[in-house]
C-alpha cells in the first residue's frame, strides 16, 4: 500500500508540474493526501522538522503518524521543488 501511495503522489506531483501549477498548489494537493492528519499540530512539527533536518520528536499512537505523515509531506514538497527546477531548465 505504502509504494502505491508513494507512486500516486509522484504522479499527481508531475502531473501538476507539466499543468504549471504553483508551489503553494502542489503542497496544498501533498497535505490533502495526508488527511486527516493535516489537521493535528504534530503533522506542522514533523513537516517544520523534516525541512530543518530535525528528527528529536518521539510521539506515540495517532499523533506519531501525524508527525511521520507531517515530515513525508514536507520530503515531498523538497521533491516537487526539486523536479520544478528541472523542468524550469
């Protein structure tokens, strides 16, 4: 399920680059793939972690998949940019 989720998300990702969607567009479509953890503060934590490379947060039940969810949205969004890069070139 995990590597179907990760293949979904790398399409809608290039999809929305060749439609010339925005940034703030691509991360709005990342986070909806994460509901309804978006909506926990932890989600925000492991997002603001992973993009500071921090990983000092052990939460456990619900709000630890909030926070691994916050921080695979956040190495999503570092892929987008990184992929947007490649075809402003």
């Amino acid at each position: 399920m995990a590597e179907r989720h990760r293949c979904q998300i790398e399409i809608m990702i290039d999809e929305m680059i060749a439609a010339g969607k925005s940034e703030q567009d691509i991360l709005t479509a990342i986070c909806k793939q994460y509901e309804p953890y978006h909506l926990f503060p932890e989600f925000g934590e492991g997002f603001v972690d992973y993009q500071a490379r921090r990983r000092d947060k052990n939460y456990d039940g619900v709000a630890g998949q909030a926070y691994d969810r916050g921080a695979n949205a956040a190495m999503w969004l570092w892929q987008a940019q990184q992929r947007m890069k490649l075809a402003a070139k």
